[in-house]
C-alpha cells in the first residue's frame, strides 16, 4: 500500500492477471500496460505464456482439438464424456455416440480410452457386457463351473490327464488308443505307443530301448511308421546330416541366414541376391521366385545389384515396354523388321530359310522353288504333294520335317493315319501324355513303376524319383518297399 493505502505494485514491477510481476511473462509483450501474449488464445502460467490443456500450437495461434472449445484454461469436448485423441474428440472403444454424450453399455465405464465391464471377467459383445458361454455371474465375476474350463470363449468340461477334448467329447491324445476301465487311455495289447501314436512294432530303422522306439540312423525320426531324416537332410555314413550353415527345427533344416535355402548340401542365397552375415537381401523392388531374385517391375531384370528395363525402354504402369515400332533384340529396343524379316545382329534378314528379297524388299523363294514350313524347297518332302501351292502330307497328321513327312515323336503309323498313344495328345511334334509325369508305353500313357496314379498325374513315393521307367529311391541304401521308401541296415 503507499501512503494512500492505495494497493500498487512495487517499483519495476507491472500488475499481470491481479499479479505484480517484475517483466511480462515468456512469449508475452506489455500492451497499454498490459501483458499480452504473442500466441493467440494463450495465457500466462508461471511467467510462462501457454496453450491450454490439449490444445496445439499451430501457426502461433492455440487450437483446441475439434468439437471441443477452452473453458478454465483445458479444452473440453462438448460431446458429454468424449475425449481428445489425435486432433479430434473421440468416444471410448465400444461406447455409443450421439449428438449429446458417449455412453459406456450398461455396468460398464471407461478404463484406458475403452469402456471396461465392471463385472469381473466379462467383456462387450453386441454392445453389451456379458460372460463366455455356459458361465454364470457369482458376486459379479464371470465363473465357469466346477470341473469346466474356458476354451474359445466358451465353458466347456476338462478331460482326464491323457485326454483332449473334440466337439465337446474327451478322447484319448494317443493315436490308435483305448480306454482301460478306469477311463485311462492305453495302448492295445501288443502295442507300444511312438511319439502319441500306438504303433503294433517299432517303425522301420528303429529299435525298442527302454521302452522307446529309437531309430538306428542318428538324428533320424520316425514319420509313419519308418525312420527319416528331416527335410532337406541328408543321411551320410547312417547319420542324418542337415545341409552347411542350418539346422532341424521342427522336422525340416532351417538356414540360420534369413532367407537363405538349402542348395546342393549348404545353405545358399537366391540368384542375384546380397549375402550378409545374417541374411540375404534381393535388390529393391525384387522378391525371391524359385530361387532367383525377381523384379516385381513387368519385364525388368536384375543388372548390376539393381532392377533395370531393357536399353531404350520405358516404365509405364510398372511394366518395361519398348516404344511404338520397336521390339527387344539381345536386351535392347530396336526397330522392327518389315513382315517375313527377322533381326538378327541388328541386321533384317529373311524369316524363311533359303529366301531372297525382290526389289521390294519382300522374302520370297527362287524361281523353281516352293515354301515349305517356313523354307524354300525346290520340291515338297517325300510323302507329300503340292494342294493349292501347299505341299500337304499324304499320311494324316503327319507332318514334314527335313524334306521328309514323318510323325510326332512317340507316334505310330496305323493305316496310313498317325496315332498318339491313348491318354496323349501331339504338341509341337511330340505325342504328350494328358497325365502329369506319364510317359507313353506300348501305346499308352503309364506311370513309372511303384508311383501312384491319380487323375491328374503321376506321383513317386515321398523321397524317390523316375529313374529308367521306375520310382527309384533318392536315399542313398534305401530301396522301394509297399509304395514307400525303406532304409537298409547295413
């Protein structure tokens, strides 16, 4: 007070919002004698100028999230019990909104951002709180009754030791096993369980130790009923070895070198691709097919560590294509050749053998000479007459080749009409059979011997291949035995 017992701020200070302060808050100027802060919509806070509770500085100016508007220095949202979440106010997860408020189902609030049941255990479903299936609320607490368990949302009954439970039934976990008349579940009489399975004698290669089938071959497994090694394993001097560089995970050897795999007996890195310590990396915008870095551009290869179109070309919707006019010679756009004309070193030439150019620069055959199959010959090929300037084979469906009318590979000649075996069609001059991996015998298509036959093709048994006519092992010592492969003893 000064002697007036007037209230005055002391000397070198100014009175800021009913304060006497010594200079005007950070950010804030003295206008008229009072502190104006630079940012628009901001005040002072402990000397400081500051937006409020939620709001952002944008452009030097304070904005409150929207639908939301400052009230007591925080930004409120006007929806009842929404909140502020990324520029925008929001309703809690699983809450309904209207114009007026956010509303949590009923015995439910809102927990973290979200609206949590108040009864224990129980959650939100269809925008309500309720318990898993076939539980009761018990001095709200969602429990399963006694004997039961939650599995899947729902309260189903636990099964004895040994047992699982399928469609709401215990049955035994062990394959092929029974239960005893205590309900415990046992292998039958001359069985021995192998890996949860009751098998009637241990599996081929292994021997009964301890009561445990063990296979003879070191780090080999039993897999039905026969001792193997893992996938891409292979078994040297009666040791299952995996490939240099991985190891068996789960049955299969895996390269420690992220996407790395096993080529020739050590782990490889695809075609084209980057090998660092760790793993290997295709070039950018390239994946791994069939073991080779491919470009995902249409068209593109790999030069260089890097995609690249052919020289000349263009990217156009993610697709290497030659302009107008031009096609791809040895990597590069040039100039197509007129019609009947091929580029070869860059040079048109005639597209049918033994051609020459008229004055025109059109392909046609010498004087005296007629085109055959894209060739001048001075006659047609044995076998075949002149039909309409066309020399046409007299067999039917043959076909000429070398100045000789002949029919497709693996064909037959039967009363003067050329036959593909039955199953096989001819395409480009070879009889095919319709059947994957058939091959035609005795004018038929078959499949390899011990390989099963399916509508669709020929399958080998797993681990062997076609080797002369016949599905032959790829195990070094194993041999062919009831449609599977089985290893020796040595």
């Amino acid at each position: 007070m000064d002697s007036n017992e007037n209230c005055v701020c002391p000397a070198g200070h100014t009175e800021v919002n009913e304060e006497c302060v010594s200079s005007c808050p950070t950010g804030a100027s003295l206008v008229n004698g009072v502190c104006v802060c630079q940012t628009t919509n901001a005040f002072p806070v402990g000397g400081v100028c500051v937006c409020g509770v939620n709001a952002t500085n944008s452009s030097n100016t304070c904005l409150c999230p929207l639908g939301s508007s400052l009230i007591d220095g925080v930004c409120k949202c006007s929806q009842l019990d929404a909140f502020p979440v990324s520029g925008e106010c929001q309703c809690a997860t699983d809450a309904r909104s209207t114009r007026a408020r956010c509303s949590c189902p009923a015995r439910s609030s809102v927990v973290s951002g979200a609206c949590k049941c108040q009864t224990k255990n129980a959650f939100i479903k269809n925008g309500a709180c309720a318990c898993w299936t076939n539980a009761v609320n018990t001095s709200n607490e969602c429990v399963c009754p006694a004997g039961h368990a939650v599995v899947n949302g729902e309260c189903v009954s636990l099964c004895p030791a040994g047992q699982v439970s399928v469609g709401g039934v215990c049955k035994c976990k062990i394959t092929n096993a029974v239960m005893d008349s205590n309900e415990n579940c046992v292998c039958p009489a001359g069985h021995t369980e192998v890996n949860e399975e009751c098998v009637s004698s241990c599996p081929t290669g292994a021997s009964l130790v301890n009561g445990v089938c063990v296979c003879q071959t070191t780090n080999a497994f039993p897999v039905g009923g026969v001792c193997v090694c893992g996938v891409n394993a292979t078994n040297s001097s009666n040791i299952c070895l995996c490939p240099l560089g991985s190891s068996l995970i789960d049955g299969v050897c895996k390269c420690s070198q992220l996407d790395a795999f096993p080529v020739s007996g050590e782990c490889q890195c695809a075609t084209d691709a980057r090998s660092t310590r760790d793993r290997c990396s295709c070039p950018a915008r390239s994946s791994v097919v069939s073991g080779a870095c491919k470009c995902q551009t249409k068209n593109a290869f790999i030069k260089n560590g890097a995609c690249a179109c052919w020289t000349n070309a263009v990217n156009t919707s993610n697709e290497c294509v030659c302009p107008a006019g031009h096609a791809v010679v040895n990597g590069e756009c040039v100039s197509l050749c007129p019609a009947g004309q091929v580029s070869v070193g860059g040079v048109c030439k005639c597209k049918i053998t033994n051609a020459v150019m008229d004055s025109n620069e059109n392909c046609v055959c010498p004087a005296g000479h007629t085109e055959v199959n894209e060739e001048c010959v001075s006659s047609c090929p044995t076998g075949a007459s002149l039909v309409n300037g066309v020399c046409v084979c007299q067999t039917t469906n043959a076909f000429p080749v070398g100045g000789v009318c002949v029919c497709g590979v693996n064909a037959t000649n039967s009363s003067n009409t050329c036959l593909c075996p039955l199953g096989s069609s001819l395409i480009d001059g070879v009889c095919k059979c319709s059947q994957l991996d058939a091959f035609p015998v005795s004018g038929e298509c078959q499949c390899a011997t011990d390989a099963r036959s399916t509508r669709d093709r020929c399958s080998c048994p797993a681990r062997s291949s076609v080797v002369s006519g016949a599905c032959k092992c790829q195990t070094k010592n194993a041999v062919m035995v009831g449609g599977a492969c089985v290893q020796l003893n040595k």
